[in-house]
C-alpha cells in the first residue's frame, strides 16, 4: 500500500479482542490503520469517532499493550490486482497466500481501493444476456442474466454449496475469457474443499481468484473479504474487459460478524442488528452491474444460510430488498434426493424478461416457464387434498405431472459418492425439451397459458 503520510504515537487506551480503543484526534472512519507492538506489526481500520476517542477494528487480536504504537496511515484500504491473480488462493484480506502484503511480487500490477470505483448510476445498463448454469430449474424458471446480482437462501445442510459451485463453473467455462471470482466469508473445511474441487475439475481454477477467510481465521477479516474480491472482480471487469462471475459465501457470517461488534461497541441486545446492515449490504451487493461506458460486467450470487429456514430473518429480508432475485431450496425436496432441490414457486429472477426468448434464449422461453409454474401450483394444491379425496381424471394427470416434474425436470442428480455429487448438465435447448416433455402430461385444455398456434406446431412436429 501507499499512504499520503502517516501519523502516529497515538494513545491507546485499551483493547478488547480485535478492539482498540485509543485518543486519536483527527481519524477517519475507515481509515487504516497499524499498530506496531514487540510482536509484529497489526493492521485495522477506524470504526467509531467519538470527539478524540476512536474505536480501532483490528484484523488480528493483540495479546498486551506493553510498548504499542498506533499510526494513522491516511489512505485507503487496497488489494493488489493484476492478471498474476489468476489461479491463485488468497487470504481473506486479499492478499496472496505466502506472500507479504506490499511490494509487486507474485503478479501485482497495482493497488486498488476496496471500496471502489462504484459504476456510476448514469452510466449503468440494464443486464440483458442470460447465463447458461445447466440447471433447468434456473435456466429455464429464474434465469441469470449478466450483471445480476442475485440470492441464494436455503437453511443450515442444504446443498447450496453445491448448488453455487456448479452454477459458477458452468458460467465460466462458456468462455475462456471469463474469470471466477469467489470470496469465502467464515467457510469451514468441508466447504472450501467443495468449491476447490469443484474448479479444478471443471477447469476453471485457473481463470479463478479464490479469497478465503476459514472459519478459524479472525471474524473482523470478514469485513473485508467480500469488498477485497469485488475490487478484484471490478478490475478484471471494466480495466481488462472480463465477464466476472462472484460467488459469496456465506454473507450470514457477514451479518453475525458486524452485529458482534456492534454489541461489543455499544452493548446492544445479544441478537440484534446494527441499523448499518442494510447499508453495508447493499454497499457490497450494488457492486454488480454492467456500465455503458466500459467493457466487462460483474454477475453476484450470494449464499445466505437461513437459520431455522427462517426466511423473515432480517439478514434475508435487508438482502432481498436489494438483490435482482433470489433463489430458494426447499428441505422437503432435498429429502426427496432431488438435486438442485430449487422452491421454483418462492424462486425469481426479476431481470429474466429482459434477456430471454426470440433470439437470445428459445422463442417460447416466457410463455414456457409461465405454464410450468401455473401447472406445478395446481400439482401442489391436487396433493395438499385431504387423505381419500375422489380426484378427477383431470387431478389425477396433474399427480403424474408432478411426479415428472420433480423426477424428470428438476433433479439433475446421475450419482454421489462421498467425494463428488455428479450433476447432469443441460443446455437451454435440452431444458426446453424436458419441459415439452413433462407438460404432454397434461390435457390439452390445461396448457391454457401457451399461445395454441405454438401448441399446434408443437402437436404436428
């Protein structure tokens, strides 16, 4: 990093943890900081001014106060960025792994704010070019466009980690000049090693930056790893030109992060949000988009693990507010043993209309996926009849539908062993014909949502 000058010999007043507290006339809110003690040198960022006094986060905890000097660093907090990154894992800051934290070595070209450049809003556009996941229940029901930001919401032993990882490769193989951005807030082994395997056997690994801060490593770094790999996405995106695919994991852990230090500032209840939540998510996830003048564009899904399958659970709330849509799991489903277990009713991609049908995806995309969704609501209200119920002939083909739906159309899964989920990958035409499929199920009269013209073509072809 470069600073502009530095200002230190500050008076450290006390530490808590990873909080600093100390008398610090003229710091900045999210000014960095190091503090250099017996032991080696601690970096942070100012949290709280109050008149003199400021509250310092630190991304290590210090052990004494014996002999500690704060500096003021009067810059910014940086990544280094350059095309050296590619196929490399760093640590949650963003920092190579091994390496030290200045200097050129290891393919960094220059040092970049975490917290910018923002794509002005006059210069956004609208994302208009679907992304292939080879997952029917996204391609086809809530499709991603380029330049989403988009949710994923399932609750703790859910595959969303699975789920994230097929979606991310498929999206960045289609071009080898794509790049895989992934940030691991707070990931556990099981998880990093997923999402590792998963790119290194579907060949993206080396288009790939992997930020990770494990779940062992300090929960104050976790306030920077998502910024640390949006700056790294905006550089490959509007300076070199890439299409960027950002996976998060797991934003919750972001959330809990900030409320614990919040609580551990002001002594707030133990389960409560700060109000600066909401900001702070929409701050990470806005990041995504498209600009009119500059090449590249940056797609986000996060994960947000719901606990309890909570899906009022403010974190969830704030994050949907913002995002371009979100995708569900449902548990029942999953229990079933379908893969991807996608909730296609609570499912929705808001930006779908804008980048599907004639000439981009398959011409009867919208009216396809509106007969599909209109027909599995009727299937789900057939089965919530009660136990013994006469059914219809008509009811009785909408069972056979949902059973097809569930077994033909949305699971995807071919095997799993204890080291790999195999997943059948389908392109847009084969999700088109799965659905053609499992509709010719149902009475003619029941597809009352697709033009008949295309139901004559579809009869005689």
């Amino acid at each position: 990093m470069t600073w502009l000058y530095r200002e230190g010999s500050k008076k450290i007043t006390g530490v808590s943890g990873s909080l600093l507290f100390a008398e610090a006339r003229g710091a900045g809110i999210g000014e960095p900081v190091t503090v250099e003690t017996d032991a080696g040198a601690l970096m942070g960022q100012v949290l709280h001014v109050e008149g003199a006094l400021c509250a310092v986060q630190l991304f290590d905890e210090m052990e004494s106060l014996a002999r500690a000097t704060l500096w003021l660093e009067r810059g910014v907090l940086e990544v280094g960025v350059g095309d050296g990154l590619l196929g490399r894992v760093l640590d949650g800051r963003g920092r190579p792994v091994g390496e030290g934290v200045s200097g050129r070595s290891g393919g960094i070209e220059k040092f970049v704010s975490l917290y910018g450049p923002r794509i002005n809003p006059a210069h956004r556009t609208p994302p208009g070019e679907a992304i292939e996941t080879g997952l029917s229940a996204l391609d086809l029901m809530s499709t991603l466009m380029r330049g989403q930001k988009i949710l994923l919401l399932a609750g703790a032993g859910l595959p969303t980690a699975e789920l994230a990882a097929h979606a991310a490769v498929q999206a960045t193989v289609r071009s080898r000049e794509n790049v895989l951005v992934f940030a691991g807030i707070g990931i556990p082994a099981r998880d990093e090693a997923l999402f590792m395997d998963a790119f290194e056997r579907g060949g993206v690994m080396e288009s790939s930056v992997c930020l990770l801060n494990r779940a062992g490593d300090s929960p104050m770094e976790r306030f920077l790893t998502p910024r640390a790999a949006l700056a790294v996405a905006e550089y490959f995106a509007f300076e070199k030109g890439r299409d960027v695919f950002v996976v998060v994991t797991d934003m919750l852990n972001y959330c809990d992060a900030l409320r614990d230090l919040n609580r551990a500032i002001y002594k707030t209840p133990e389960k409560e949000y700060p109000a600066r939540v909401y900001s702070d998510l929409a701050g990470i996830y806005e990041r995504a988009g498209c600009a009119a003048d500059r090449p590249g564009s940056v797609t986000q899904l996060s994960v947000l693990t719901l606990p309890d399958d909570d899906l009022s659970h403010p974190a969830a709330l704030l994050s949907a507010a913002v995002a371009d849509g979100q995708i569900i799991l449902d548990r029942a489903l999953h229990a079933r043993g379908v893969f991807p277990p996608v909730d296609i009713a609570a499912s929705l991609s808001r930006l779908m209309n804008r980048g599907i049908g004639r000439g981009r995806t398959f011409d009867s995309h919208r009216d396809l996926a509106g007969q599909l969704h209109a027909a599995w609501a009727k299937a789900m209200k057939v089965k919530r009849l009660p136990a013994g119920s006469v059914l219809s002939s008509v009811e009785r083909t909408y069972i056979d539908f949902a059973d097809a739906f569930e077994c033909r159309f949305l699971n995807q899964r071919v095997r799993e062993t204890a080291e790999l989920l195999s997943v059948e990958r389908r392109t847009f035409a084969q999700s088109e014909a799965r659905a053609w499929e499992i509709l010719s199920k149902l009475p003619p009269e029941e597809l009352y949502l697709l033009p008949s013209a295309l139901l004559e073509r579809k009869r005689w072809s």
